[in-house]
C-alpha cells in the first residue's frame, strides 16, 4: 500500500466517524424530545384521570350529604391530622362559613384545595401529575344544607338546595362568558404550576414565573395569573370570582417582544347545579319529591293506602324521597 494510500483510508475514517456521530446526535436529540412530550402527556392523563375521580367524589357527596364540602387548607402539611379535612363553622341560622379556605372573594367563594379526606380519597388525590395540590374554588351557598344552616328551608337563604344564584364565573380568554353559575371549580395548574400550593405544604404558593422566564411578562402570562390570582412575581393578589378555560397554549418567539409570548396549562374543570344534581342521582324540586316525601312523613296513612301493593307503594316512595336533595 503506498503511503497516500494509508492516510486516504485514515481521513476517510474520521470523516465517517464524524458522520456517525452527527445521526447519532441527531437521534439522540429526537428521542429526547419525544421522552419529553410523552412526559407530559403521561402527567396530564393521570392529571385529567384524577380530576375526573374527585368530580365523581364530589357528585357521591353531594347525593349524601345534599352540599358541597368546604375547602381544605393548602398549607396543611401531609402529616397533619387535619390534611384533606374541610372545614365547617355551624350549625347556625345562617350559611355556615369554611374556616380552612386559604382564600375567599367576595361573600361567598372559598379558595382552598381538594378535601380529600371528606371526600374519603386517597392522599394521592390532593395532587395532579406534576405533584402540586389541586386548587378547589366553591361558592359557600353550596357548601350548606338543612344540618348547617338551619334556616334552610327558606328560599332566602343559602343552602345547596334553596340558592340559585351562583357567583363563580367562567370565561374563555377572548373574554367570552361561557357561565356565571358555576358552583365550583377545580385546577390543576399544569406543568409549570404557577399558583398551586406545593406537595409538601406551604403557605407560599410556587410562582411559575420567576425572574428570566420567557413568560414573565404580564401579558403572556395573563391567563394563569389571573386563575391564580398571583402575580408573575409571587405576590399574592385580590381574588376574584372569574376563572379561563382554554387550551394548552405555548406561542414562543424568542425575537418576538415578551408580551408576544403566551403561555397556558391550566387544566380546569366546573360544575353548574343542574348538572351536578343529575351526576348525583338526585332530585331537586321536583313534585314527586313532595308526593314522596308525604308518603314518607305519613305511613299507613297516605297516598298508598288501600292501593294493591301498598307496601310496595310506599318502599318505592323510600327509595324516590332517598334522591331527593333536601
């Protein structure tokens, strides 16, 4: 072999060495971002799985105790006696009040997270998959009945069966209202957690834009700011009865001035009465729920007696008056 030779074969070498190295690289990379788009989308399914478990916990609560729970405390530690307890100052002439709501706006909604504990859940439930706890939004009105606030029975005051006027409000972030009777609402706040009270408990919630993200400006970060009533600098903010829904957004143009980036991962869901009380297997202000509960007040001597099958009668206006919220 001449000399030339060798060193041609040696260079040629190197130079698919490089190559090599530039697929492998290239490869490398790839897998990586989509190890880190599944990442994502394992945590938002186990997020959306979750939260669909606590609105059927909070619809089986409703058909039981014929309310809402009140909040629990955010930062209540894991450890605490009282984690995922609610909290009820009552009974009383007037709607009991949630003594363990971290927040509250105006009269009525109390800002708290997920009461797992009454909701007899797992602790794990607190927590969304990115490990941040559950904010959980309830207008007070529901979070009363009969046992609470003994003047119940009056269409004056507030109690989940007699009140009609909610004041949680849901917009789209074009402004649109899409409902002004939400009786609660529940969020994950999504992968950069901007808001949520930490897994371990704190009474300082995680700012998901501190100093250098790409997001801090107010602008792009309008929407998680104002579902979480804290400022891209961590201060916390007046509550307000208005909460967005909107897609996962993330709009980065790095030569685009800040307020030209968007960023949105909220994950929120909301429940309007009527649609809660059909979750629940219930009735409400129905007049087979006055017939039935006649039947029940008065037996022997009722709207059974003397039909064929007056026993049958009156077990099935038991069971009718048992889905009748009260």
């Amino acid at each position: 072999m001449r000399l030339s030779d060798k060193y041609r074969s040696k260079g040629f070498s190197l130079v698919e060495l490089g190559v090599s190295l530039a697929i492998i690289g290239m490869i490398v990379s790839s897998a990586m971002s989509v190890a880190i788009t599944n990442d994502f989308d394992v945590k938002k399914n186990e997020t959306e799985a979750k939260l669909n478990r606590i609105e059927e916990a909070l619809a089986g609560y409703v058909s039981l105790n014929h309310r809402l729970p009140c909040p629990a405390n955010g930062a209540t530690t894991i450890a605490n006696a009282t984690f995922g307890q609610e909290g009820v100052v009552g009974p009383s002439a007037t709607p009991a009040t949630c003594p363990n709501a971290n927040f509250t706006s105006g009269t009525w909604n109390n800002i708290g997270v997920v009461p797992v504990d009454t909701l007899q859940l797992p602790d794990d439930f607190m927590f969304d998959g990115w490990g941040r706890r559950f904010t959980y939004v309830v207008d007070r009105k529901y979070a009363n009945n009969e046992v609470t606030n003994t003047s119940c029975p009056d269409p004056s005051t507030g109690c989940f069966v007699m009140s009609d006027d909610p004041t949680i409000n849901i917009n789209q972030s074009s402004g649109r209202n899409i409902t002004t009777n939400a009786v609660y609402t529940l969020i994950s706040h999504g992968e950069n957690g901007h808001g949520a009270f930490t897994k371990n408990g704190s009474a300082t919630r995680l700012n998901g834009f501190p100093t250098g993200n790409p997001y801090r400006d107010p602008t792009a970060s309008a929407d998680e700011i104002n579902n979480s009533h804290l400022s891209n600098a961590g201060v916390e903010g007046t509550h307000d009865a208005d909460y967005i829904v909107r897609e996962y957004v993330r709009v980065d143009n790095k030569a685009a001035a800040d307020a030209a980036r968007i960023y949105f991962d909220d994950i929120l869901r909301y429940k309007e009465k009527h649609v809660l009380v059909k979750d629940a297997g219930a009735i409400i202000f129905d007049p087979i729920c006055v017939t039935s509960g006649d039947i029940v007040d008065s037996p022997g001597n009722n709207q059974c007696t003397g039909a064929s099958g007056e026993d049958d009668c009156e077990s099935f206006a038991v069971e009718i008056y048992k889905r009748c919220l009260k």
